[in-house]
C-alpha cells in the first residue's frame, strides 16, 4: 500500500505534468491563431452579400 510520501509525490508530478501542459497548449494556441491572422485574407464573394 502507498504511503502518504508515495501519493504526495505522484500527485506533484501530477500537477506539474498539467501545469506544463496547459503551458504548452497555450503556446501551441498561441503560435497558431498569430499565425492565421497574418496570412489569412478574407474570402472573396462572387454573390451580393447585401439584402
């Protein structure tokens, strides 16, 4: 059976495994969306778009 010692350091690795993550995530996310922005352009429409 796990010690208290056991179970506090699997749960700092835990932690620290979603902390980087999120972290990583964010900068993935981050990398992406600046990277649309700046080389997408808008659709061109061939039909009216006004009512």
């Amino acid at each position: 059976m796990p010690t208290m010692a056991d179970l506090a350091a699997l749960e700092g690795i835990g932690a620290a495994l979603m902390v980087t993550g999120t972290y990583w995530g964010r900068s993935i996310e981050h990398t992406h969306r600046t990277r649309m922005t700046k080389e997408s352009t808008p659709c061109p429409t061939t039909t009216p778009t006004t009512v």
